[in-house]
C-alpha cells in the first residue's frame, strides 16, 4: 500500500504517517506539507490513497480534490474539525471518498481506511491472495508457488503485488514505476523491464509465466485467465 499524506502541521502529518505505515502488516507513507506539493504528488505519484487535512482554506482543498478527480481514482479521506455540514456536504461532493475529525479514534481512522479502500478495491480487505498453485501473502509480502517459499527482493515483489491487486487491467510502464520507484527516482524505466523479466521466469517454476502478459505499446497485464498468452 501506498499512502499519500497531504498535511501542514507536520507533527500530525507524522503521527497519520506512523500509524498508516503499519497497515496491512506494513506500508509506504510519504507526505506534503502544503497543497501545491500536495497536488503535483498526487498527479504524478500513482497513490492507493491520499489523507487531506482541511485545517486551511476550504476553497483550496475542495480545489485540491477537484483537480485530482480529473483524471485520477485515488480514493481520498478528508480530516478536518469544520462543524459546518455545508462544507462537509460540499467536500463530499467534490470528490472525497469520508470525512473525519482530526481528534480521532485511531482504531475507528483504521476502519474507515480500510472501508473506503475495500470499495475501491475488492480484494483489500483480505491479506491472502491464491490462484491456482500461487500464493501471496500481503501481510507477510511473502510469495508461494506450490508451497514453496520464493526468493523474492522487495522491490520485485511491489511490482508482483500491485500488477495482481490490479488483476485484468493493464498497467502501463510509466505507472508501475512511478508506483515501485517513484517518480523522483534516479533509475531509469527500462528497470520495470528487468523486473518484469525477473518476475516471469519465477513464476515459470509453477507454469503461472502465461499470466503476466505483456501488451504491446501499453503495458504489463496480470489476468487469471486461462487463454492467457504472452
């Protein structure tokens, strides 16, 4: 999981970062200290959510969001201690996914995290994934093939756990990166080619390497599908 934290007070940016870095057994949090910053990260940064904190001008952060629904489905929770239902409702409306207070149940934050993620995509809400002889164990990031533990670095595995969490739907190279490596990153693109190669004859050891597909001019696809072809 990637988490995007979009928060001025940097000691409650850190505290929402801490505790969402422990969800599902261990995420990646980054954060923004201003609305600006904020908006280019999450253009460019291929999130799995964003957390806004509205303790600013409203305008701006409805403005935030809006142009964040433009051309991005990130689900986004909005944190704010605005009793006004009107600018409840109208940040609803704009494109946020929940709304909370910021003196929180860290226990009821986690929940309604795991809610609107679990809407967004259907298979978050459980920490194991099996496919024919495959399994991934999202809580532990370990990889099974016919029960045999693989030796899989981390950086192979985030490509491996995105691609299967995103199953049926083409992911293009320049996502996969941004999402593994990030788009500040030094290394070049061709590093998600390498990865991918890496990952496809792994996974012919269980003769699963038919459902990591390659499309051309597009992407990288991971599909259940039993006519799969590379």
């Amino acid at each position: 999981m990637k988490f995007l934290i979009v928060e001025q007070n940097e000691g409650i940016n850190h505290n929402i970062s801490v505790l969402l870095s422990e969800y599902k057994g261990g995420s990646t949090c980054e954060s923004a200290y201003d609305l600006d910053r904020g908006l280019d990260m999450a253009i460019v940064g291929k999130y799995d959510m964003i957390v806004i904190g509205c303790n600013g001008v409203k305008t701006a952060v409805k403005n935030l969001i809006t142009k964040v629904r433009v051309d991005n489905s990130v689900p986004i929770v909005v944190l704010s201690n605005d009793k006004d239902l009107e600018v409840k409702i109208d940040l609803l409306n704009s494109g946020a996914d929940s709304y909370m207070p910021y003196d929180f149940d860290n226990n009821e934050f986690l929940a309604v995290i795991n809610s609107v993620l679990r809407r967004y995509y259907c298979n978050f809400g459980t920490n194991i994934y099996e496919f024919k002889n495959l399994q991934i164990n999202f809580f532990e990031r370990s990889v099974k093939i016919d029960g045999e533990q693989m030796n899989i670095v981390a950086k192979m595995y985030e490509v491996f756990e995105y691609m299967v969490r995103h199953k049926e739907i083409i992911i293009s190279k320049n996502t996969l990166f941004n999402r593994v490596w990030g788009f500040e990153s030094e290394t070049t693109f061709s590093v998600v080619e390498v990865y991918i190669s890496k990952l496809r004859k792994l996974l012919e050891k269980g003769g699963l390497s038919n459902h990591l597909q390659t499309i051309k001019n597009a992407g990288y696809l991971w599909t259940e599908k039993e006519n799969a072809n590379n």
